[in-house]
C-alpha cells in the first residue's frame, strides 16, 4: 500500500517540476529583452561619459570616428555584459530551482504521506477482512475526513467478527447436535452424492468417513431396502416414513426410516435428508413377549405330554409288565431330564440378559479353554464316530472369563457335531491378530441358508427343528452363546454353505 502515495508523490513532484521547468524556458527567452533595455540605457551613460571626456581634453574628432568609438566601446561593454549578466542569471535561477524543489518536496512529502496513511490503513484493514481476518482494525486517527471512514470499516470489522463467531457457535452445535445424537443420519445431495453422515451412521454399517463422504449412496454398500426407500425420497420429492428390517454384518436390525427432501433459498430442492432409527430392541423385546409363551408352550408340550401320557399308562396297569415299566420309566426320565435343560438353559439366558450382568474378567489363555471343551464333547463325539481336527500352533492371551468360555466352546461344539452326519471332522482353531484371540469351530454338517445366518441367534430358532429336537437340543444355546461373547465385548460370526458346512468365529479383545 506504500505504492500509492509514492505514485503520488512522484505524479506531484512531476507536475510541479515541469511547471518550473516551463516558468525557467519563459524566464530565459524573456532574458534578450531585459538585456536590449539594459544595453540601451547603458549605450547612453557611455556616450554621455565619452563625450564629457572629449570635451574635457578638447579632441577634434570627427563625428565618424566619435560613432566609431561608441561603436567599439558599445561592442566591448556589450558582450562582457551579456556573458556576465547571463551567468549570474542562470546561476541563480538554479539555485532557486533546487532549492525550491527540494522545499516543495519535502513540504508535499509529509502532506502527501499525512493524507494517504489512513487510506493506506484502512486499504490493509478491508484486505485483512476479504481474507476473512476479521480481527483487523483500521486506525482512527485526527483527520476529521478520515474518522468515519475508519469508524465505518471497524464497525463492519466488529460485525463480521460477531457474525463469524456466531456462525461457528452454531456450526459447533450443530455439529455436537448431530454427531451425539441416537439416531443414523444422512444427508444426500441431488445428484446422490453423500454430504453428511453422522457418527452413529459410519457405526452402525462399519464403515469410514473417507469411504462414503462425496460418494454416490448406491456405491457403498447400503442395503437394497434403504436404496428403495431413498430412491422413493428421491421420486416423490415427499416426506416419507417406514419401517424397515435390514441384515447388517450378518445381523438383522430393525429401522424406523424417516426421509424428506432439502429445500433451499426460494424453493430450491437441495437433495434429502435420512433419519434411521433403531427399533430392533423394541421389536425384539415386542416379539418375545408375543412368541415367548408360544414357544416355552411349544418346547414343553412334547416332554410334559410324553411324561403325563406314559404315568396314566403306568397308571391304568401297564406297571404290572416290569418290561414296559422299565422302557416307560426309561422314557419319562428322558424326557424329565429334556425338561430339566430347557428350564436351567431358560433360566441362565434370563441371567445373562438381566441388566448389570458381567464377567469374571481376567488373562487367560485359550489353548487350555479349547482343549478341556474339546474333553467334555468327546462322548458325542465317539457317538457318532467322528474325530476333531486341532490346529493349534501356540496359546493366546486374552482377557475373558474361563468358565464362561468354556462354555461357548462346548456350546459351539456340540452344535457342529449335532448337526453334522457320522464319520466327519470337526475342526479346531485358534488363531490371534493385534488385538484379538480368534476361535474357529468348523463341521461338515448341513449347513446354513444365507438368508437364516442372521437368526441363529434368536431364542428357539432351529436351522433343522427335527434333528435338533431330537438330539436334545433346547435352541437356546447359540442365544446364551450370543450373550455371553458380547459380555467379553468380543463378536461371533457364521460362515456357512448348505451341504458342505458351518464355521463359527468368536473373537475375544486381548486387553
């Protein structure tokens, strides 16, 4: 900002000096003119000397040769004159020159830098706030003409400033606001492209930042129940509510959808806005209490009516055959024990669901845990002629509950060898990462169908209702399962393909 009063300074010194320069040309061509009047009043005192000196010596001179005197004294008076008078003239006039352009300098100088200075600051001041420094402040200083200038732009500083501050305030807010809240949230613009997602989103699907920001939403892996109900957003330019019920990582959740179209400044359709709530613990807790009585009914009917329908035979007679007596007592204590594991599994998964319900965390290693679950399903194992296939290269360290691994492991176990045809292989790993210790228990059973991989876990939920009836089971057992590697903040997944086989792959955190 120096540049404009040097701009300035040097267009005024460049003005005045040919001003000077013009006023020196006209002083110089009046000078023959002064210097002709000169020489005639000087020709007149020579003669008047001249001839006081001829008549004072009594000369006879011819009047010719008195003219020719004059003439030479004149041309001898003149040229000294003139070369004399002339360099005193130019002499001094450049004095003057210099030393008035140096007065005029030094004068504009300071009034020029006295008059530019506040428009400089106020210049540098409007810069700093175009480039969005509205801390600036431009200086008010003495000249009255400059004051409300100055006053205007830190009046504007100052506004720009609160707004800012205000702006990010809400920006704050609105971002705590959106980040913290319960619920899943998207914002797609009108192309489709993805331009706000919230941290409960990127949570609930697995996934990054990096991997939906700006990316077209049919890209990233949604699944097709949420793309058909964004797409009807999209079609309908309409508000829009659903429930919706979608696999996530092999888990069924289910969503109250909300979408509605983003409108800007003078109706301007901007994109819409996904709002998913997650009702699966509503739902699930809404079909247990419709469905627990049914299937606790279901499950105790068979054993009840099979113990009941056995004693009133025993009853009317049939005790007195001591070989029907001893197959029906056989029966009922079967059945007996049946009802038995289906109330102490009963009640150990209402343990485990209870709220607070912990445990007993501490190192372990697991090698030990896999090999004391592979002793206790031995028996069923032999049963069946089937053998176990161990690979384990070396222990793993976790923190877990030994007993309650234990657990899973046999759990997990017998489920492979219940479900799979004689003489096959189970299959024993343990593997580890980072941060993990991973269990892998592998059959060569049945298999499951992909669409029923999500509800293995749910309460009676059988992939073959009759094989497992009749093995035993309660189909509570992967449930419990479920629960209890969720207490060790670990994660149990299902590999599986129909006819070939199931991998069961149960994660535990090392610290």
């Amino acid at each position: 900002m120096k540049s404009m009063s040097n701009r300035l300074f040097m267009t005024f010194m460049l003005l005045l000096g040919t001003i000077l320069a013009v006023l020196m040309i006209v002083i110089g061509q009046l000078f023959p003119v002064y210097i002709e009047q000169y020489n005639e009043q000087a020709t007149t005192q020579i003669r008047a000397s001249m001839d006081q000196v001829i008549d004072e010596r009594k000369m006879d001179l011819t009047q010719e040769d008195q003219e020719a005197l004059y003439a030479a004294q004149a041309m001898e008076q003149d040229e000294s004159l003139l070369n004399y008078v002339r360099a005193r003239l130019y002499g001094v006039l450049a004095i003057l020159f210099t030393i008035t352009l140096i007065l005029i300098a030094i004068i504009s100088r300071y009034m020029i830098r006295n008059f530019t200075a506040p428009i400089d600051n106020v210049t540098e001041t409007a810069l700093e706030l175009a480039k969005g420094n509205y801390r600036a402040r431009a200086q008010e200083n003495e000249h009255e003409r400059m004051i409300p200038l100055s006053h205007s732009i830190n009046i504007l500083a100052r506004n720009l400033q609160d707004i800012t501050t205000i702006r990010e305030v809400e920006e704050e807010r609105l971002k705590t606001l959106i980040e913290n809240m319960g619920s899943s949230l998207m914002m797609i613009g009108r192309e489709g492209n993805i331009s706000i997602v919230n941290r409960v989103f990127l949570e609930r699907f697995g996934m990054q930042l990096d991997d939906v920001q700006g990316k077209v939403f049919r890209t990233i892996g949604l699944p097709k129940s949420l793309e058909q109900f964004i797409d009807h957003v999209f079609l309908t330019e309409m508000p829009y509510r659903q429930q919706i019920k979608m696999e996530v990582q092999q888990e069924l959740y289910n969503k109250e959808v909300y979408g509605a179209p983003v409108i800007g400044d003078h109706g301007r359709w901007l994109g819409v806005v996904i709002v998913m709530h997650d009702i699966t613990e509503l739902v699930r807790l809404e079909q247990i209490r419709k469905d627990f009585v049914a299937n606790v009914s279901h499950e105790l009917r068979t054993p009840i009516t099979s113990i009941k329908g056995f004693s009133e035979t025993l009853l009317d007679g049939a005790y007195k055959d001591e070989k029907m007596l001893i197959s029906f007592l056989e029966i009922i204590y079967k059945e007996s024990n049946r009802l038995q594991m289906l109330i102490q599994d009963l009640l150990e998964l209402s343990k485990i669901e209870q709220h607070g319900f912990t445990v007993n965390i501490m190192p372990m290693g697991l090698q030990d845990v896999l090999i004391r679950g592979a002793e206790l399903t031995a028996p069923r194992l032999d049963e069946k002629n089937m053998s176990f296939q161990v690979d384990i290269e070396r222990d793993v360290q976790v923190m877990g509950d030994a007993n309650r691994i234990i657990q899973i492991v046999t759990n997990l176990i017998t489920n492979a060898i219940t479900y799979s045809p004689e003489n096959t292989t189970v299959s024993i790993r343990l593997k580890e990462n980072e941060t993990h210790g991973i269990i892998e228990i592998e059959d060569q059973g049945i298999g499951i169908e992909k669409h029923e991989i999500a509800r293995v876990f749910e309460r009676f939920y059988r992939v073959d209702r009759a094989r497992s009836r009749n093995s035993g089971g309660t189909g509570l057992g992967l449930a419990i399962v479920k629960h209890l590697v969720e207490a060790h903040h670990g994660r149990i997944q299902v590999e599986s393909e129909v006819g070939i086989g199931t991998k069961m792959i149960v994660t535990i955190p090392k610290n």
